[in-house]
C-alpha cells in the first residue's frame, strides 16, 4: 500500500465532501454538524496513521 496514494485519495475525498457541503442548500446548524463530524473524522484517521506508523518502527 503507497501511502502518498492514501493521503492523496483521503485529501480529495475531503476536499469534495466539503465542496459538496458548500455547494448543497442545507440549513446552517445542519452544516456547522456536518462540519463537525468531518473534524471528528479526520482527527481519527490523524490518530489511526499515528498508531500505523508507530507500529511500523
């Protein structure tokens, strides 16, 4: 597995999500939650990467 092909590919799934988000007509709570959840994720996946690489070394 590349890894510079897995930041890329979760760096343009992030990037279109929240094109998408800017772009929809929703209510704004509805995309400050949105928001929310996508800052909730990325922190995950920053802390999962984190135990990947630890465990590698």
């Amino acid at each position: 597995m590349d890894i510079k092909s897995l930041a890329k590919g979760a760096a343009a799934g992030a990037a279109v999500g929240m094109a998408f988000c800017a772009l929809t007509e929703t209510a704004p709570s509805k995309k400050m939650s949105i928001k929310r959840d996508a800052n909730k994720t990325l922190k995950a996946a920053n802390s999962l990467w984190d135990d990947i690489k630890s465990l590698m070394m």
